[in-house]
C-alpha cells in the first residue's frame, strides 16, 4: 500500500507519510491515508467529521483511493459524494476487521449515562433520533443513527459514536461531528417501538439475537455490495455468529417510546439506576 499525503486537522499544512487514526477499544487502530492529492483532501475532511487524530503509524494502515464511480443513491453534490464513497471505502475495511473479531456495526443510536452506555435500536423511522434528542442529563446522546460495537479481550463490549448514512445526504448538517475514536462500555440495549405509554421489557437471549441481527444487517447492508457470494456466506455466518455472542453479554430489552412521556425512566429501571 502506498503512502500518500494528508493534510494536518487545524492547519493548511500537508504532512508526508503521515495518516490520520482511528483508535477501537478492541485494542486496534486504524491510519487512513489517501493515495493520491485528491484522496487525501477528502479523507482530511472525514477526519474532522470524525475527529480523527494525525499521527505517523498505527497497527493497521491502509490507503483510501478518490472514488471513480458513482451511485444514483449518493448525494447530489460533488462534495457529498466524494466524502459517501470515501467514507464507504473506509466503513468497509474497518467493518472486515470487525467483523472477525466478534465486533458489529448497528443501526442505533449510541447514548451515555455517567460512564455506561446503551444503544437504542431499530429501523429508520422508529425515532432514534427523536428519542436522542429527548434524553436529558445524566443521559447524553453520543450518536443518533449509527454505532460501532468492538469486543475487547476480556470480553467486553464498547460502543463508539458514528456518523449515519443521512449525514450525507443532508448538507444542512455538514457541521456536525461524531469522537468515532471515544467509546463506553455497554451495558443494554434497547429495541425500539412506538406506543402510547412507555414501558421497558427484557427479552431472552434467542429473541434478542434475532432482533440484533436484523438491525446490524441494516447498519452493514451498504457495506456487502460487490462481494462474492462466498464472502457474503463468510460474513453473513460470522455476523449471525457475532449476533449470538453480543446477545448472551448484554442485557436486552424491548423500549415503547410514547410521543411525550419520559422513557428514559424506564431505562433507569431496566438498568437498575436511581430514577432522579
């Protein structure tokens, strides 16, 4: 893989050799650097979504090449093209090494609440980012869409913060920024449903499986495309593999959400926190 240039986040200086780095809480950290000028330009820009840090190495560094096709299903703009492709390629090669080690991307947001974490999960129009919005303190919401999940090797699971597929489609949020590099171990997740009156259920493991699978099917869907259909048997058998692990660790729970009740209670309860 070859080096390329990446421009320094907070200054116009171009530094060689240089790369810009995710850090998991699986103990792997990801260099982006774009293989060309152009590339380059673009993976600087995602790093400032992300909040990447530049530095010189990390254990695993890869080269992010300027996208050369194009998808009726990207954004309208030059702009926004560029940096979904871009960041698809990258989503892609950070998914791969995820992915084998027992790690997902989930369709869910990712919120905090004193140093713990919980995702709350579902399909696009269930109020993810509704619910994010209403969380108040202690919670604070980290991202409203999409969360990356690791495994560490004691067997723990952290939720790092991620930009959603929306982000890119509507310009008007071109300001907003996600710590991808901040995680928080998790302690529930939460399946979401509208209802009149909120109310937090737990769920066996095999149900909860099955929910977890079709969300983080919906979080990677985007990412499968291309692959053989070996590869897609060898992911998707490592997904559902992955599905069953994360189910037996953490704590999982139906959440019916009403339009202006305080859900979060329920959390609480669920979770064994005081209700403030």
């Amino acid at each position: 893989m070859s080096d390329g240039t990446m421009g320094n986040l907070g200054r116009d200086l171009i530094i060689r050799d240089q790369g810009l780095s995710l850090v998991l809480a699986d103990g792997n950290e990801w260099l982006f650097v774009g293989d060309d000028a152009s590339a380059s330009a673009i993976v600087s820009k995602l790093g400032m979504i992300l909040q990447l840090e530049s530095m010189m190495g990390a254990s695993c560094k890869t080269s992010v090449g300027t996208p050369r096709k194009r998808d009726d299903r990207k954004p309208s703009d030059e702009e926004g093209r560029q940096l979904y492709d871009t960041f698809i390629q990258m989503m892609k090669i950070i998914y791969r090494g995820v992915l084998n080690r027992n790690g997902l991307f989930l369709h869910g947001a990712l919120a905090e609440r004193k140093g713990s974490g919980v995702i709350l999960a579902g399909p696009s129009g269930v109020g993810k980012t509704t619910a994010s919005i209403r969380l108040p303190s202690p919670w604070r919401s980290l991202s409203d869409d999409l969360t990356l999940v690791v495994r560490d090797d004691q067997g723990r699971y952290w939720g790092h913060p991620w930009p959603g597929w929306s982000f890119f489609w509507d310009r008007n949020k071109s300001g907003r920024k996600w710590d991808s590099s901040y995680a928080v171990p998790l302690k529930g997740l939460f399946f979401l449903a509208q209802a009149p009156e909120d109310k937090a259920e737990s769920i066996g493991t095999g149900r909860a499986t099955g929910m977890l699978l079709e969300t983080a099917k919906q979080a990677s869907g985007r990412l499968d495309a291309r692959s053989s259909d070996e590869d897609l048997l060898s992911m998707n058998l490592q997904l559902f593999n992955n599905a069953c692990i994360m189910a037996k660790s953490i704590k999982s729970f139906t959440l019916n959400v009403s339009l202006n009740g305080q859900f979060w209670n329920e959390m609480d309860l669920a979770l064994n926190y005081p209700i403030s």
